[in-house]
C-alpha cells in the first residue's frame, strides 16, 4: 500500500510499505477514504520544527474500519468513520473531563500515517466517531465537511469554546488559515453576535464572511490593534480566537481584549513568549490547547454538518490524488489553497 512519506524540508514523495496489521486488541485498521494537509504540517515542511526523515504524513482522515481488535466494540467492520487525530480513550481523567486531546491513555507514535491507504489506528474503541451509512450517501462538499471534523472544524470550534464564546458576544479571529476560518464557524455556533475576521487575503476574507463574519481586518500588529478598538468603540473584544501562534499573534491578542475576555488560543506555539503581566493588569484569561475532537464531534459537530448547519469543507479549495503529495504540500506552502484535498480511495 502507499503512503505520504516525507524525505526531508520542502520534499514529500509516496513510498510502498507493507500492509498494517492489528498489533493489540485496543487497534483497529482503517481504509482511508479522504485525508488532508494540516497547516500544522507545514511546520516541519517548511523545515521549521523537525521530523524524522522517512516518516508518514498525516493526521486527519476519513475511512472505513477494515479490521478491529478484540477490545474495540463501539465502531465494526464496514462503518463509515471519522478519523480524529486525538484518540482518545474516553474513561481516563481526561476524557471524562471533556479533553480527549489530551487522553493520558494515548499511545506514542500513532499520530502519522493518515495519507495513505491504510491505517492502524491506535486506541480505536471510542476515539473514532461513527458516520450514517456509507461514504457513498455523501455529496462531495459533505464529505469534505464530515472530513475537517478529524482536526480542524474541532480545533476551531476549541479556540471558541475555550474562549467561552457566548451568544451576543463579539468575537475576534486571528488566523485566516483553515483554523481560523472554522473558528468564526465555531464562534457562529456558540452564538456570537459580531465576528471580526483578521484576514489579508481576498480568497479567505470571502470565506470567513461566507462563514459568519461580520467585519474584515486587514491590518496588523499595532495598525489591526487599532482598528479593532476602533470597531469596537475602544471596548477591545469579548472573546479572541488566536489561530496563528506567533508571538506577534498573541501580543495582539491581548491588546484587542476588553478587561475579563477570554483568549482561546489554537495556534501551535513556535518561540512564542507571552507576557503574562499584561494579562494579569486586565484580567484577561488565557486557554487553549489540543482540541477535544471526539467530544466535540459526538456532542455537537457531526449533527451540525449532518443537518447543513455549518459547511467547514468549504475550506479545501484544491484537491490532490494521494500520487501528488508534493503538489498538495507546495500549494497550501505557497498559499495556493486554503487547505489541500487529497482523495485516496473512493471505491
Ligand atoms: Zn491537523
Ligand atoms: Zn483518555
């Protein structure tokens, strides 16, 4: 079978391997149907953090469940499921509490490997989320919808909650990434009155705005700073959404919150340092973190898309066969796409 695999910074090729097998009764093993290109990914190709050379790519799919252990009951083979990068266990202190992204059950390495054909997926029993029927029921657009809730329609729809968006609010994005496109998707959903988008770009101002946002903000740093109070009538916002994790980011961030908001904070941290005294002079909070993708998928994410509430696949605006894996990199590197399709099987 083949898989993503990445050679070094700025290099992906597919490599053959053999077929992965059940290695505990908690595994299951996984047709991939759809899987994607994560902005996160783009770290390690733009060789900014590392990753091992000859390791596989990927951590947001779609599939169906080919095999399963002994201890895996919730999903059975032929189910059509989402395949969460967070496999959560569902029964540690973790996952009790709502942050399957941070299940303290989860094993090591079983976070890679999504763009391929198939996948062991560790800790299957209730971290992979059930779909109705068969890929096969799905129009295109909604099953690239069903697809961003493995990762980035729940990491966005996190940076609200744990922003503690609340109706009426207004709410500021940070990040026109997929992220933060599904973050003003997030904040829509917990009922904010106003969202101000922070986006340079035509392609993504069109799409926040087709998301629910109801203001653009163009400028950055010290100029977006201003115009946000100014929007704001110098009242700073209920709540920030930060997308991006840079320092500037987030020192933005603070700036544009009123006394007592709520950052919810998705953006991987890369060297960022945060001056937690300027939180501390306006009360502001700071969160975020691994998103809890189950929890929020059975709870409230998969209806929602099920229903045509929200219409997260709008975000891949190119689509790749699994053969041009190099394409679908450079083109979400080069901000050619919002986020890359890639299309593995669909049989
Ligand atoms: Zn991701
Ligand atoms: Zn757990």
């Amino acid at each position: 079978m083949k898989v993503a695999t990445f050679i070094e910074p700025g290099k992906m090729t597919v490599t053959e391997v053999p077929m992965p097998e059940l290695q505990k009764d908690t595994d299951a093993i996984i047709k991939i149907v759809r899987a994607c290109v994560c902005g996160s990914d783009l770290w390690w190709f733009r060789g900014i953090s590392q990753r091992e050379k000859g390791s596989f790519a990927g951590h947001e799919a779609i599939g169906i469940v080919q095999e399963v252990g002994a201890a895996v009951t919730d999903v059975k083979l032929g189910d059509f499921v989402i395949v969460p990068f967070t496999h959560g266990c569902g029964h540690c202190a973790a996952c009790r509490a709502g942050f399957d992204g941070n299940c303290t059950n989860r094993e090591a390495g079983g976070n890679a490997g999504y763009q391929g054909q198939y996948l062991r997926y560790t800790n299957a029993n209730w971290a992979l989320v059930k779909i109705p029927g068969q890929p096969s029921d799905y129009s295109d657009e909604k099953l690239n919808s069903l697809l961003t809730l493995a990762d980035v329609m729940a990491t966005g729809y996190h940076a609200a909650k744990t922003a503690e968006v609340k109706a009426g609010d207004t709410v500021v994005v940070m990040g026109d990434g997929a992220v933060g496109l599904c973050g003003v998707i997030g904040a829509k959903l917990l009922g904010a009155g106003r969202i101000i988008a922070m986006s340079r770009h035509a392609d993504r101002q069109a799409l926040a705005e087709e998301f629910g946002a109801t203001d653009i903000v163009a400028e950055r740093g010290d100029e977006g700073v201003a115009r946000v109070l100014d929007l704001t009538k110098g009242n700073g916002a209920d709540a920030v959404l930060e997308c991006v994790g840079t320092e500037q980011s987030v020192d933005t961030a603070i700036k544009i919150c009123r006394p007592g908001a709520i950052i919810g904070r998705v953006g991987v941290p890369h060297n960022s340092e945060i001056d937690t005294n300027a939180l501390f002079w306006k009360n502001i909070g700071l969160r975020g973190g691994i998103a809890s993708v189950t929890t929020y998928d059975k709870e409230v994410l998969l209806d929602a898309v099920l229903n045509d509430d929200i219409h997260p696949g709008r975000v891949f605006t190119k689509r790749f066969q699994l053969d041009d894996i190099q394409s679908a990199y450079e083109a979400m590197d080069k901000r050619e796409a919002v986020k890359s399709l890639i299309i593995i099987n669909e049989d």
